[in-house]
C-alpha cells in the first residue's frame, strides 16, 4: 500500500532533503525508520520537493510503499515518529492509490522566508532566519516582488532540476508582512507558484533585500527579470530562513 504524509524538519543538520554519499539527509532518516518498520527491507520516499542544505519544512508532501505493515494507520503513524529523530516528524499520513506522485502531482508550492531586521543578532531565531542588521524598506520590497507575479522566465533567479530543462515557472502570490518581535521586526516573504528553479525563492529574497536597502530599484528587478541571465543574480540569501509550508494538489 501507498501512503502520503505530511513531514516537518528542522534543516540546520541535513545536508538537504535527497539522500547523498557523505552527508546526513532528511531522505535517508526518513527512510531508515521505514526500513524498520518493512521488515528490514529497503523503502523509496519520494517528496515534492528536494529542499537545499538548511532548508526547512513543515508541509513537505512524502509518498512510500510499505508492503510489510500489516497494523492500522495510527500505529504506523506512532511508529514512524518513534522511530524518527527529534529534528524531524510525521504530522499526518494516509493511505492513497499506488499511482500517486508528490511530485508530479502537486498544483503548487508554497515557501515562507524569515529576515530578522534588527542591529543585534537573535538567539532565539538564528536557526529559522536570515539577520539583516541594516534598516529594510519592506513597502518597497513588496512593490518590486509583485514584478514577478504571473508566468515568466525566471532564468536570472535559478537554474533547471534537470540539465537542459526550461526555467519558465508561473508564480500565484508573493507578499510581505512585518511583526513586531521583543528585538527587532519578523519580515515573512510568501511566494507560492506552480513550481520552483533551484535557489529560486533564495536569490528573489536575495534581490529583494537590495530593494530594501535602497541598493536597488524595482526597474532593476524588472531588467534582471527581462535579462533571463543567471549572472545578473545577486548572492541568494542563506537557507536557514526558508521554510516549504504547503503543497497543493
């Protein structure tokens, strides 16, 4: 039987989301616990996303097959977060047909991102946020991110999964909000669009902090967007503020 599940993680200790040779990834975790469960046998999890070296997630979209299990659902759903580390968690799992792709079947993707605005840095959110220490003008972030709503080449913003693919990709809403925090202010960037470029959401966030410090006008994120040339990107900023919060289907 198939199973989608709902995966949350705190990124800081992966080496991303795909397995790899010589670092620890929320994919080999997530799969050695399965093993366990499947009578020692090997387990595929499939994602809708493979998120970067410090990303997190709290709505990431897992599918796998577990022949083995022969319990109900609410015992495997115990038993894979018992067997979990405390950096990851199955919020919710269920059954669906044996066709079913997280990738290929998703609609859209939905990423947040956090700046700490303030001049000192934050215990509390080093682990979940970028520390910008200079004064940001989010009113003019959020006028030069509506510049990329709708479908475009987002080639300037990042590359293909796959090499050789197209880098056109649609973008639904991408909006700004400040909260006043204890010390300093909480900037949450939220883009969703039909599908993502490698560091794509980085370098945006990237390009919009420049906007923010007045290096930047909103004609230049219009030109970088025509130009469709990766070298016009400025430095993304670092994984460690973004977030995959939802996957739609």
């Amino acid at each position: 039987m198939r199973y989608r599940a709902i995966l949350e993680y705190d990124g800081t200790d992966f080496w991303g989301f795909q397995r790899q040779v010589n670092g620890r990834t929320v994919q080999e975790v997530v799969e050695t616990a399965l093993y366990k469960l499947n009578d020692n046998s090997p387990v595929t999890l499939y994602a809708a996303g493979r998120t970067d070296s410090g990303v997190h997630a709290s709505g990431q979209i897992v599918a796998f097959d577990l022949p083995s299990w022969r319990h109900d659902l609410a015992v495997l759903h115990r038993a894979i977060n018992a067997h979990l580390p405390r950096d990851v968690a199955m919020r919710e799992i269920e059954p669906v047909a044996d066709n079913f792709s997280p990738r290929f079947d998703a609609k859209s993707r939905r990423y947040e991102y956090l700046i700490f605005n303030a001049p000192v840095r934050s215990a509390r959110w080093s682990r979940f946020s970028w520390h910008v220490m200079k004064p940001l003008d989010v009113q003019a972030m959020q006028t030069a991110s509506k510049v990329l709503l709708g479908t475009h080449d987002f080639a300037t913003f990042g590359t293909a999964p796959i090499v050789g693919g197209h880098t056109i990709r649609e973008l639904f809403c991408v909006d700004w909000q400040v909260e006043t925090v204890s010390t300093g202010l909480l900037l949450k960037f939220e883009i969703e669009g039909n599908a993502f470029l490698f560091r794509m959401v980085r370098n945006i966030v990237g390009a919009m902090s420049r906007v923010g410090l007045h290096e930047w006008t909103v004609a230049d994120i219009e030109r970088i967007l025509a130009a469709k040339d990766r070298k016009l990107s400025p430095v993304p900023a670092p994984p460690q503020g973004l977030t995959l919060v939802k996957v739609t289907f």
